[in-house]
C-alpha cells in the first residue's frame, strides 16, 4: 500500500510550500509473487528431453571377443549411406536446402574373392560388387518394399516368414485372448518371447549387416536405416568405419556412373 506523508519541513508563513513524501509498501508483492510462482508449478507442463535410444544387439554371451565385427561372406551386407551428388561433380546435391541421401551396399567383401585392388594400388573397376539402391521403404501404389528394405527382406526372409507365421497366430487369439486388456498384455508377452526365439534361432539363414556412412552423409539417414534393422527384424547388425576399400569403390562408382 502507499502512503502519503506532509511536511512542511518546520517552516513558517504564508510562502512556505509543503512537501509530500510518498512511500510504497511491497511486503504484499511478496504474498502475489509466491501466488504467482505456486500457479506457474502446478500448471507448466514439465517436457521430458527427447533423446533418441538406439537398441543394439547384445555381446554379453560373446566369448572370443576378436571375432565379434567378424561375419562370413555369404552372410555380410555392408550398406554406405551417403549423399546425392550433382551430375558431373562430387558436391553434395541439395533440394531446398536438405541434403538428398543416397545408398550403396554389396554383399561379402569389397571387390568379391578377387579383391578390389589390383597391382599398385589400382582400383579394379570389374571387380567392383557396390550397387546403388533408393532409400524408400515402400512402394505407394502396390505398397510392396523397395529399396534397401526390399534387399534386406531378401536376405532374412527365412526369418521373416517364421515372424510373419506368428503375426497371424497373435491376430488370430492363438497367443492368447485379444478382448481384454490383461489378455493382449499376456498375448503380446508370449508374442514377443516366440519373436525373439526366431530371431537367435541359428538353423535360420540370417545376414549380419554392415552400416557405414560418408562425411557427407546425413544424421536422419543413418536412423532412417537403424529403424529398417528393427522393422523387418534384423538380429545381428554394427556401426562401422569406412575403409580405404569402401571409400575407393564409392568414388570408382560415382565416376563411371555420375558424371
């Protein structure tokens, strides 16, 4: 509250003008700021930090731990995610401003049994086993799989049919009534369990899955492909470094395709 106080500072006659101090009072701001402060708690609404958890396969039961980022040649499918280049350069190709992603991949090792490199250190261009592929998941007319998704489900199709078997047993009750609440958690728990069963059985032919990236490639494109892993349930998969022999048979590709 405020206060208004005369004086007239001990003068005398007529003249004299008299002075007025003026004091506020805020001790009952302080009541209204901790009001305010209380309301502002209990109706903020209070936002978690979005991070992104990426599930990797787990080495605990790996006993030689020298032949972990080791896999046969039948079995392994290296995927380079990198980025579109414009036609006749190696600058990155931009449409408003994103970068467009672009993929290669092989199957085995780089150049096939033969090798990449010839005598000196030449790239040996027939030998060359990298394939470029688009990066959409599905087709929208027929709603079919195109693009890596389409070459990963070729590799683990022995697994996706056994997954697909169980999709249709879970919709159709064999795991357990769908009606109640309790009845899809216990279904979706057997569902999961029989998944998982699947996905380490060793008598199924699996690929291990190599995924490399480009400086110039883009952070969403490396998620985009750690969700394909998830969808079409990819069991042994790893992040890896480029080697000379990767970046060598991206660029031989680029020169005798791009330019």
């Amino acid at each position: 509250m405020a206060e208004v106080q005369q004086n007239d500072g001990g003068g005398k006659g007529k003249g004299h003008q008299k002075k007025m101090q003026i004091r506020v009072d805020f001790t009952p701001m302080v009541d209204m700021n901790m009001l305010l402060i209380t309301f502002f708690m209990l109706c903020t609404t209070m936002i978690k930090s979005q991070t992104l958890t990426i599930a990797l396969p787990s080495n605990e039961k790996v006993q030689n731990e020298e032949n972990m980022s080791q896999a046969s040649a039948d079995d392994a499918v290296t995927i380079i995610l990198d980025a579109k280049r414009k036609t006749g350069s190696f600058d990155v190709d931009t449409v408003n401003g994103k970068v467009q992603p672009i993929i290669y991949y092989y199957f085995g090792k780089p150049g096939g049994d033969a090798g990449i490199l010839g005598p000196g250190g030449t790239v040996l261009s027939e030998n060359n086993n990298i394939q470029e592929s688009e990066f959409l998941a599905n087709d929208e007319k027929s709603g079919k799989a195109r693009g890596i998704r389409e070459i990963i489900q070729q590799r683990n199709k022995d697994v996706l049919t056994e997954i697909n078997k169980l999709k249709e047993k879970y919709a159709s009750g064999g795991f357990g009534s769908l009606e109640t609440k309790d009845g899809r958690e216990k279904a979706q728990m057997a569902y999961d369990e029989a998944a998982s069963k699947i996905r380490k059985d060793e008598n199924l032919k699996k690929p291990v899955i190599i995924i490399k990236s480009t400086p110039q490639a883009s952070f969403g494109s490396l998620v985009s492909v750690l969700d394909e892993m998830q969808i079409n349930s990819i069991s042994k998969y790893q992040i890896d470094n480029m080697t000379k022999a990767d970046s060598l048979m991206v660029i031989d590709f680029q020169n005798r395709h791009h330019k």
